[in-house]
C-alpha cells in the first residue's frame, strides 16, 4: 500500500498475511539458527515480533528498491551492463 500524506510525505506498507516464524523451540534451537537470531537480537519466547518487522523492513526494501528500478526506467540496464542478459 502507498499513499501521500497530507504533509506530503510517502507513506508505505507492505502486509504479508501467511509469514510463519519463530524465534523459540523447534530448529530455533540448532547452533547456526540460534547464532542467526542471536545477531539480530531475536532469540528467544518474546522476539517472535521483532523478528517478523526485520523481515518485513528487508521485504519492504526489496519492494522498494524494485519500484524504484522500474519507475526509472533502469530495470534491466545492470543487467545489460553487466551482460548477465546473454
């Protein structure tokens, strides 16, 4: 969702209703899982929300990012820059 405040500022969201995650009991627990959430500050009982507005923040830059590509026309230039469309 976008929309242009009424200070003229660009507000947006992103909703993503079926996103599963956890931060304790299960595979949380594994020495490479836990140590991923322990960088994040995330591990453990009560950082199941946290967690969920760090993907979400990294999800809504990607967004972000894409519609920016697009809009300015500079979609596919990396790409031919770089010869990665061969």
């Amino acid at each position: 969702y976008t929309e242009l405040t009424a200070d003229n500022d660009l507000y947006i969201s992103i909703t993503i209703p079926s996103l599963i995650v956890a931060t304790y009991g299960g595979g949380t627990g594994l020495s490479t899982q836990k140590e991923c959430l322990e960088l994040l500050g995330c591990f453990g009982k009560e950082k199941v929300n946290k967690l969920a507005e760090v993907i979400a923040g990294a999800v809504l830059a990607g967004e972000l990012s894409l519609a920016s590509a697009i809009s300015s026309l500079d979609w596919v230039s990396s790409h031919e820059q770089y010869g990665r469309n061969r």
